[in-house]
C-alpha cells in the first residue's frame, strides 16, 4: 500500500493559465464536488469568511495566492488587510499575510509573489508528510485513534496535520480503526474527514460528539489525535470547539493526547491560551441544520467555533521539526531554537495587519 494512495485529495489550487485561485467549496461536501474560482483578493477572503476554505494551513495558502491577486490589482496594501481579518483564531492567516508583506517590502513583484505563495503552499505539504512519520512513530501498533474536525488534506496543502500523521499511521499498519468525531455544529468530522478518509481507502467510524467519553470508556482507542488553530508560547492549544472536552475526558481514560502541528501554527508571541481571540459564528450554524431550522423559533445559541485545551493535557506535540513531550513554554522554546526560529515574539506568527 503506498502512501499516495492514501493522499489524493487537494483544496487549494493555483490555476496558472487563468491566474486564478481554485478552491473546493468544503459547504458542499459531501454531496457535490464544485469548484470556486476567486480572481480577487476580496473573493478570496469572503472565501475564507464563508468556509468555501478553512482548516488553518489551508486558510493561510489561500490568503497568501489572495496577496498575488491584490498585487495584481493594484490593491495590495488593502488587499493584506482584507485578508487578515477574514477570520481570526487561525494564526497561520496573519503569518502567511506577513510572510507576503515581508516580500513585497524586499521588492518582490506579482511573480515574485506567487513564487512566495507557492513556496508557503509546497512547504505545508512538505512539513505535513514530515509530521505525519514523526507522530506515527509514537502510535502503538494496532491502534484505535479518536480525531476530531477535519485536519487533512482538506485543511492544508495536503496529506494534513492530525490527519497525516492517521494517515502515515495507517499505511504503516500501526492504526488498526478511525474514529471521527461529527464535530457539531458545522460537521466537519462527519462530512469533510469521513468522505476525506474513505476518498483515500481508509475505513472510518463517526461517532456523535457525546458518544467520545463513552467510546474512551470502552477502550476502543489509544490516541486523541488533533489539529490546531494556534499554540501559545506556553504550549496552551486552540482548535475547533470540543477539543477541550475530549481532552478532558482522554485524560480521565488514560487516551494519549497528541497534537500535530505545522510551525507556522505556532504563536511565540501570545503568552497563552487565554489571549487568543476565538470566533463567534452565527447562532444559525446551532440552531438549524442544512439550511433547516431544528430549534424553537426565538432559542438563543452561543456560538464559540474554538476552545483552549491547556498545555497540561497535551502528552506531545508533533511539528515538522520534532516532537515535544509534555510541551510547556521551556520545551517549545528549546524547539523554536534548535530550529533557528524566532522565539521571543517580536516577528512570530501574530497578525500584524
Ligand atoms: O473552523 P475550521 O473548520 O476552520 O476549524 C479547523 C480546525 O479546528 C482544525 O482542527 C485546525 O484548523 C487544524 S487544520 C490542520
């Protein structure tokens, strides 16, 4: 079984003879496959806002190929703007702005740009299929690992975070059975990862997000794999809204609690968890479901689409520069240096437009 097999799907593409950005429209998932085309950086952000693209990898490529459209247009300045405030959690959408914006401050022009954008693009598949060997190495074989949202190669460049590293975990026979999380209320465990895993012939069970403690009870997995948004100097992780929850209740099981990250998730700048600014979405995303309205008309609804899930229930994270055991803020700083990064939060990845 080889590795490509597993990796077929792609949500980020630049069409180069149209000069266009090629995003699959995630709403629509699983049932139709459509393309959106964007030949603007405003089409693009409202791409962003509206989750045609989401996943924090995929939303960061995206606004940087957005940056090759504004300067294109002329617009480039506005066009950085626009794009970084499309949404805010994800970290990587201010670091890919400020990755453009660096570049055009050095001179670069349209092609320069898109040389940019593509560099960003190959790097996150590059660090992906690196994160995805070094957290398979840590599953036991014959594994039951639990995810959560949708971190795959509809999230990224390709091949994914968590996803990746189920994925390399699968194909090296280690990974025995997938749970997915629905990952209420927008599905993205239920639509997105399932169809995802089995696109690439891996079998996947979703359970109900309430069904994760009882599944943990059961001792059907092993491993709590995620993605995230963002982590914080001290190791705290935002992800998609239920990730502390099932942190909680893996900790209670003895589950391992592994996220996998590429380093353009993490946030040197921000101290921790509880400064990160996490989105709102609308009240319709809880209250109806496809369009429907399931609750009584004139019901209320909070609608935090992140959580913060404290270092302390982390038993490692997995970048493409090496694993970090128990992450707390000395650990990730070690990381940080023996990579060459920058770690003392003056030029890292906070949004800066
Ligand atoms: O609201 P979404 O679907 O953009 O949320 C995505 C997540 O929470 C993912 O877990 C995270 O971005 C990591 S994707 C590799």
């Amino acid at each position: 079984m080889t590795l490509e097999r597993h990796d077929r799907v792609r949500a980020v593409q630049w069409d180069d003879a149209a000069g266009e950005l090629v995003l699959l429209d995630q709403r629509r998932l699983p049932v139709e496959v459509v393309h959106k085309r964007c030949r603007t950086a405003e089409a693009v952000a409202e791409a962003i806002g509206a989750m045609v693209v989401r996943g924090a990898p995929a939303i960061g490529i995206a606004a940087a190929y957005g940056a090759v459209l504004a300067a294109r247009a002329g617009t480039l300045a506005e066009g950085l703007e626009m794009l970084a405030a499309a949404r805010p959690t994800a970290v990587n959408l201010g670091w890919a702005v400020a990755r453009m914006r660096d570049r055009a401050g050095a001179g670069a022009d349209v092609d320069g740009l898109l040389e940019e954008a593509r560099t960003i693009h190959a790097e996150d598949l590059a660090a992906n299929r690196r994160m995805g060997e070094v957290g398979a190495a840590y599953l036991g074989d014959g594994c039951g690992v639990l995810t959560h949202c949708n971190t795959g190669s509809l999230a990224t460049a390709g091949f994914g975070t968590a996803l990746g590293v189920i994925r390399a975990g699968w194909a090296a026979g280690r990974v025995a059975r997938v749970f997915a999380t629905e990952t209420r209320p927008w599905l993205q465990g239920a639509r997105l990862t399932a169809w995802e895993l089995l696109a690439d012939d891996i079998p996947v069970d979703v359970i109900a997000d309430g069904a994760a403690a009882a599944l943990m009870q059961s001792g059907g997995v092993q491993w709590l794999v995620v993605g995230a948004d963002r982590v914080t100097a001290n190791g705290d992780v935002a992800n998609k809204i239920g990730t502390y929850a099932l942190a909680l209740a893996a900790r209670a099981h003895g589950v391992r609690v592994m996220v996998a990250i590429p380093s353009s998730t993490l946030d040197f700048a921000t101290a921790s968890g509880a400064d990160i600014p996490i989105e709102y979405r609308s009240a319709d995303e809880v209250l109806g479901f496809g369009g429907q309205h399931i609750a009584a008309k004139g019901t209320g609804a909070w609608n935090p689409v992140f959580d913060v899930t404290p270092a302390a229930l982390v038993d490692v994270l997995v970048t493409e520069r090496g694993a970090v055991e128990a992450p707390n803020r000395e650990r990730l700083r070690r990381l940080g240096h023996a990579a060459g990064g920058d770690v003392d939060g003056s030029s890292s990845n906070k949004e800066t437009a």
